[in-house]
C-alpha cells in the first residue's frame, strides 16, 4: 500500500484553485498554546488547593484524594498528546497543507489523547460522587437513602462505560497497530460511531449528575438564601454539561467533513476545557469548608469586619440531665444537628422533657422575677481622722415582684 501512495504529498486533495503549502502552513498554534497551557495551569492550581486543604491543613488522605491524584496523573498524558499536535502538524491547519506521513505520528497522538480523556473524566466523576456521599449523607442513613443508591448507580456506570470504551478504542482495528498506521493492511470501524456515542453518554451523565444533589440540598433547614448558596457551589458542574455539549457538536461537526486535522482543533479544545473543568468542580467547592475547619475563615471574616458568628458545633437536644441517654445513642442526623456558621439550625430538633422545660421557663419569665441574686460588696478607704475602716454591704434583690 505505501509503495503507491506518495507520502510526502498533500493528504487530501485541495480544492480548485488552492495550492497546497507543506512547508508553512497557516496555524492557529500561539492559541493553542494558550488555551492548553491556561487549562494546565488551573487544573494544577485546584489540584494543589484541594491537597494542600485536605492533607496538609486537615491531615486528611481519602478515597477521593486517591483518585483526584490518579487523574491529574494521566490528565498529563493527555496534555502531552495535545501539545504534540502543535508540532505535527499543528492547530487547524487544513489536511491538503498536511504531508501524508505526517497524519500516522497525529493519528497516533489523538489514540492516545482519547484514552487518557476517558480515564481521566471516569476518575473525577467517581471522586465528585464519592465526596458527595461523605458530605450529604451521614453515616448510619446512607444506604436508606435514594441520593446514595443514585451515586452508587452513577459510579458504576461510569466505570463500565470507561472500561468499555477503552477496550473499543484499542480494539478499532486489528492488528492494533492499524488504529493509526494507515500504511498497515487491517480490520477496522469507523471510529466515529464511538467518538459520538462517548460524547452522548457523557453529556447524559453530566447532566444527571449535575441535578443529583440539588433535592437534597433544597431540603436543608436553613434560609433560602444559604440553600441557594449551596445549590450554585454544588451547580458548578453546569460548566462540565456545557464543555460536553460543545464536545459533541464539534464532534459531529467534524464526522461529516472531509477536513478532520482542521476540525480536530476545535475537539481538543473542548475536550482539554471539559477535563479542567472536572478539576474545578471536584476540588473548589471543598476549599471554602477547609478554611473554616482550619479557622482561616474566621481570620478573613475578621479582618475584613464581617460577622463571625459561632463556629459549627454539636448541638444537642438534650440537657445535662439526659446527657446519659443522648451518649447511648447512635450518633445519627436525629441525635444531634448541627448550627451554621450564622447560627442558623441545619436539622430539625425534637422536643424533649427537657426543651419543653426551657419553654416554660422563658414563658414565666415574662410575668415575674424568677432568679435571685445574692451581691457582696467589700471596700476599703482611707479615712484623715481614723484608721483605715472596712465596710460591708450587702444587697439582696427580692425572691418576687411583691417583695419589692
């Protein structure tokens, strides 16, 4: 086959009256470099804020730092594949201005890019599930709950999906190394069918797990102005159901022509924008809770004037009195509950004996005096014509209104 074909010629046939240039093609290569290097740079900055949050401040290694760790490892392989096409044969440069031997080391590298894309979108999606289970559900309710069942469910299918569309991308042609050697007699299908259904899977699955929290958190005690707030740091994963949506238009837009090194461009850009934007939304949202734990946030709060308030303890809802039966509880969401940083409840609290008795004392403290105080007084001064005299007073404040 390469002994009839000229692989130092154009690749595609340019149209009438185009002069094919191999030399120097028009690029558009200083904004690749931009965009690329912008999307390592936040990707790196998040990845760094969440560790050095979770391990450094709060002594924290969890499953979803595991994880986060593993896709930012491969996240650089599919950097590198992605700045290799600025050598050969750069960005958006038309497939008659591309030498034909040129098009094996890119196939090459856009192989590599695709697997490393997948792997490292299946990982952050499991470490985002997984640290919304820690968060929203309490240990002890979780497997009652159809929030958990909902991420359990979702993680399994990425996984499966992952593990599925790898095996199809090596799998595109036999021999393997057909899948970008053109010059090797193989087996293949088109790789289209499988570009387009991995986009329409990830962008269903964007979606879904973008909805997935916000049930819950409308269900919080607190004001709709807080719920609100927590609904648009958890809403962050809009930004991933758009960089898919725009994947899979350019993906289509790029099956129907016969220019795909041009439109390949656009692919890559989306597709470097929707794993950045995984790393955004699985480590910024942890930051702002990692600073009130290591009471930064109160520094800031501080320093700029605002309003402290008390810090997130346990609030029990029972008195000294019950504290026995409260420590043989389980420590469930109906044991305790917990105060925002405004003082705000985040649970409900059940009446008590012992709440009920604080109602009735702040009732009857309306209509009469109910606590008596009991001062003592000493004072010492210097008198010219004697010696130094102690007086004591007492005084008492009458046990009710008709003492007085």
């Amino acid at each position: 086959m390469s002994a009839v074909l000229d692989m130092n010629g154009p690749a595609l046939a340019p149209p009438d009256g185009v002069v094919p240039n191999l030399d120097n093609p028009d690029n558009k290569n200083p904004l690749a470099w931009t965009v690329l290097m912008l999307c390592a740079s936040i990707s790196t900055i998040c990845v760094l804020l969440r560790f050095y949050g979770r391990v450094v401040l709060l002594k924290k290694f969890q499953a979803e730092e595991a994880l986060i760790l593993c896709a930012f490892g491969v996240f650089w392989g599919c950097f590198w594949a992605s700045l290799g096409m600025i050598f050969t044969p750069g960005y958006f440069v038309h497939q008659w201005d591309v030498r034909l031997r040129d098009i094996i080391p890119m196939t090459y590298l856009v192989f590599v890019m695709g697997n490393t894309y997948v792997i490292v979108l299946m990982l952050l999606k499991v470490a985002l599930l997984v640290d919304w289970c820690r968060i929203l559900m309490p240990r002890g309710t979780r497997t009652n709950n159809i929030f958990w069942w909902c991420c359990i469910t979702m993680i399994a299918l990425q996984v499966a999906a992952c593990i599925g569309i790898v095996i199809a991308m090596n799998l595109q042609c036999i021999p393997h190394q057909a899948s970008w050697d053109f010059t090797i007699q193989g087996k293949c299908f088109p790789l289209y069918d499988l570009q387009l259904s991995s986009g329409i899977i990830y962008l269903v699955s964007d979606i879904i797990i973008f909805l997935l929290p916000h049930r819950i958190i409308w269900k919080l005690q607190m004001s709709w102005r807080k719920r609100l707030g927590v609904s648009l740091l958890f809403g962050l994963g809009l930004l991933a159901c758009v960089a898919a949506a725009f994947r899979l238009q350019v993906t289509i837009a790029g099956g129907s022509s016969t220019d795909s090194t041009y439109h390949l461009g656009d692919l890559i850009f989306w597709a470097m924008a929707e794993m950045t934007c995984g790393f955004f939304i699985v480590c910024v949202p942890c930051i702002p809770k990692m600073l009130e734990d290591a009471g930064i946030l109160r520094v800031i709060k501080k320093s700029l004037g605002m309003s402290t308030g008390p810090r997130d303890v346990p609030y029990y809802a029972s008195s000294k009195g019950s504290a026995k039966a409260s420590k043989s509880r389980t420590p469930t969401t109906d044991a305790y509950y917990q105060l925002d940083e405004d003082g705000t409840p985040m649970g409900d609290m059940k009446a008590t004996e012992s709440t009920e008795h604080l109602h009735h004392e702040k009732r009857a403290a309306s209509g009469r005096i109910i606590r008596t105080t009991h001062l003592t007084v000493n004072e010492t001064r210097d008198v010219s014509d004697s010696s130094d005299i102690e007086h004591e007073r007492r005084k008492v404040v009458p046990k009710n209104a008709w003492d007085m």
